[in-house]
C-alpha cells in the first residue's frame, strides 16, 4: 500500500506498531474521521492510526515525534467545532482511540469508575447502572462520543446544574504525552491537595498537550425517583424568574433546567413528524428533580408549580406519568438539534452569560438577526440553569449554500460581540478547535497569550499535539 505524503519506511513503522488493520490510508476507510457529525467540516490526514493499547499510543507518538509528523487526537468524532479534524491540509495523522475501548475498573463502594478513554460515554452510563449508581454526564451524542473526548473538551451536557461539568466528574487521567512517555495521574481519591492538580491541564486541552488514554471518574448513587415535567411560559424573563424560584424551592434536587423557544419545535418535526409539545407557550421549560428514595419528590414538584401557577410564573404544565413519558419529553429537546443538521448549514453557536443576563443576550441577539439578516430564522434554546443558550440561526432555504456560509460567519461574528458585550464567552461546552481559534485568541490579554504559548511550549515544544487547534500553530504563535 502507497500512500501520498508517507514513506514506505514511515508506513512500514506505523504498521509496524499497530498491525495492518491498524492503519487507514485509503479515502473510504478514512472517509468517517474527516468528517464531523454536523457535515460542516471535512478534512484530510496522511493516515488514520488505530492503536489498541496504551503502549501503542506511545510507540506511535515516539515515532511521530522523531519524525516531526503532527497527531491529531480522536475520540467519537462528534464535537462541533473542527477540534479533531485538520480542516486546512493533510500534513498530520490522526490517532483515533475507538480499539482503546474497555472499562477497566468499577469501585462501587467508593463510587468509582475507570476506563479507557475510547469507551463509548453510553457504555460507561450503562455499566454504572448495573452496579446501581449514577454516571451523570448526559449529551445528546452519548450513544457515540468517548470518554477521553469529554475529558479533552470538558463537555458539559444537561445535567451541569447539579453536577457540574466534565472537570467536576474526573478524579484522574492517564495521559501520553508529547515525547510519548506515560504520566499516570489515577488515585481514585476524592482529596489530594497535593501541589499541582496537573490532570486539569489536560481537561479542555482539545488533545493539544498530551493524548488522554484513560479516564478516571465519580460515580453518584443512582436516583431513587425521578420527577420530569413539561411547562409553558410567557417570556424568557419568566423563564429565568421560574428558575430562580426552582433553585429556592427545590434546592439541590434541580437536575436539569432547559429552555426552548417556541420556534425550535418544528425542527423536532423534521426528526419525528409527529412531535407534538405538550404545552403551547411562546417559551417552554423542561424541568427535571432526582431524589433518594426517602424524599416525596413528587410533593415537592407539585408544591412548586402550585406556587408558580398561583403567582403566574407558569401557564400550563404537564408532569411526566411515567418514564415513557418523560423520554417523550426528552426526544423534543434532543429532536431539534438533529432536526437542525438535518435541515443543513446553520449558524450554531455555545454562549454562556450570567444566569441573570439570559433574557438580554436572546432579546439582542433576535433583534440583530431581524435587523442586519432579514429572512433568517433565529432559534433560542439551552442549559439555562448554567447560563448556556444555543442561539442559532438558519439561512433561508432557497439562499446559495456558498452565501449562506459566508453570510453565517457575519451572523456568528455579531453573536459573538453580543455574548462578549453581556461578559459572557463564545464557547460554553462545545470548546475552540479550530472553528472559532481566531475569535478565541483575539480576545485573549497579552498575559493570557503568553501564559498559554509557556504551557503550550512547555508540554509540546515541537507542537505536533494537533497542531492548528486551540491555539495558532507554534511557528505563528506571538
């Protein structure tokens, strides 16, 4: 086998190290790691290396380095923002985790799981609940992202509320790093203020320090009950005041709080035509409380949305009667991002203001999308107990694709400067990668530039750790 760009010898070696049917060179086995799962980014790559072992991870990095070749690391391929796709040339290799896949440990009394970080998140969720805990990070993709890509991006999801992002979940990790050797920083402790907490570097790193090669993380007893209720409101504003009231009510027992303007419905229809909101309101709330078995969950659902009904924070609301029912509930709110993809380009955007400021950041940003972009189609939903609003936008059906995209990047720049104007950030969960580096390092302080390069330079000084993702590439970097 030829491949363009490789030499026989360099091909023989990474054959050499991950066997025959470890490497990918030709366009149709390489075609599914090129391409992200919305469609909007393809790449190439000299080669698709699939190590099955830690060790092979580190031979294929020592090799690499040797050779000055760039590595782009790879989970489940699902982020959203080009982090694990070279979107410009094919000058690197991209080492997909997907063999290193095991679950190599579950601690149930101490509440403890550990796996490669190529396991797939569902099947990490699935194991957990086998041995009657909770593995609470939840996405939409957790049937095909990996673990080591949640740790990578510190994915977020729709349980931050309560437990926080992907950085509050992980107790260790295992990381090769750029000269391939092996930093083991499993413990399985809960405490351990012991100098630096160095795996924190490598969580939202985007694979650009080291390649995470296992996951160490908390588990939670699994809830007893679980209370899902569907509710209509007036406004935005409302929305948020409901919120701050959930907090007061139910405390701790908030586990998700999601807001969907009326608008994104119909996207869930283009998934599943027969979706049907249970609540007509120009803005609607998913509102989810898990419990212990010792709490009336229900009561103090009930007890809540009384007072909210009587005091006209809420105008309809239908409470889940059975677990079906809330999935049903949970389909809508997943529904309308595929129903995006489906639909084609968007702008898609992952702001994150003050809880307080989300009414401003929707009402501004509706406006400039009327105002400056008439004939595009604005769509508000998210996290809003995190302060996390997709705010999306759909070009007119009948618009170029070509003029869409290049009109969607004046779309997204004016989402931006809104979100920055709020004190908020142009990326809440879904990370930099490559889509939006030189947004994110324009806005950086010259401190903060020079803080990152000396971390950059210090893990990776040949910057061959996916090189044009998060940061410039290390011959442009200031």
């Amino acid at each position: 086998m030829t491949v363009p760009g490789i030499a026989s010898p360099v091909l023989d070696a990474l054959q050499g190290i991950v066997g025959t049917n470890g490497v990918l060179a030709d366009a149709a086995g390489m075609a599914g790691y090129l391409r992200d799962w919305s469609g909007d980014y393809r790449g190439a790559a000299l080669a698709v290396l699939r190590p099955s072992s830690v060790a092979e991870v580190q031979a294929l990095v020592r090799l690499c380095a040797s050779l000055g070749l760039g590595i782009i690391p790879q989970g489940g391929n699902t982020g959203l923002v080009a982090g694990a796709i070279d979107t410009k040339g094919a000058g690197a290799l991209i080492v997909s985790l997907d063999r290193l896949n095991a679950i190599r440990l579950i601690d149930a009394d101490n509440f403890m799981l550990r796996a490669d970080a190529g396991c797939v998140l569902q099947t990490i969720k699935d194991a957990s609940e086998k041995q009657d805990c909770l593995f609470p990070l939840a996405l939409g993709a957790q049937g095909s992202c990996r673990i080591g890509g949640n740790a990578a991006t510190n994915a977020g999801g729709v349980n931050v509320l309560r437990y926080g992002m992907a950085r509050d979940l992980i107790l260790g990790l295992e990381v090769v790093l750029a000269d391939g050797e092996l930093w083991n920083g499993f413990s399985g402790l809960r405490k351990n203020n012991t100098g630096y907490d160095l795996k924190q570097l490598f969580i939202g790193a985007e694979g650009t320090l080291g390649i995470i090669t296992g996951v160490e993380v908390k588990l939670f007893p699994k809830p007893a009950r679980v209370e899902t209720a569907y509710l209509g409101v007036a406004s935005f504003e409302a929305a948020i005041a409901l919120f701050r009231q959930a907090r007061r009510d139910c405390s701790d027992l908030v586990s998700a709080f999601e807001i969907i303007g009326a608008e994104c419905i119909e996207l869930a229809r283009l998934i599943d035509p027969g979706t049907t909101a249970p609540v007509t309101a120009p803005v609607q709330v998913l509102i989810e409380l898990s419990s212990s078995a010792l709490v009336d969950l229900n009561a103090v659902l009930v007890g809540f949305l009384a007072g909210a009904m009587e005091n006209g924070l809420v105008g309809d609301a239908v409470l889940a009667s059975s677990s079906a029912q809330a999935k049903g509930f949970w389909a809508i709110r997943e529904g309308l991002v595929e129903g995006q993809a489906r639909r084609g380009y968007h702008v898609r955007t992952d702001l994150s203001v003050k809880i307080s400021d989300i009414p401003a950041l929707i009402e501004r940003a509706r406006r400039f999308v009327v105002t400056d972009h008439p004939g595009w189609t604005p769509l508000a939903y998210g996290h809003a107990g995190d302060g996390n609003i997709h705010f999306n936008v759909l070009p007119p059906l009948d618009l170029a694709d070509g003029e869409a995209r290049s009109r969607g990047a004046d779309v997204t720049a004016g989402l931006y400067d809104i979100a920055v104007g709020l004190g908020g950030s142009i990326s809440a969960e879904h990370g930099i990668g490559r889509s939006r580096r030189q947004e994110f390092w324009s806005g950086l302080s010259p401190v903060h530039r020079r803080l990152a390069t000396t971390l950059k330079d210090a893990f990776d000084p040949k910057g061959l750790m996916n090189p044009g993702c998060l940061l410039p590439p290390t011959e442009t970097t200031p």
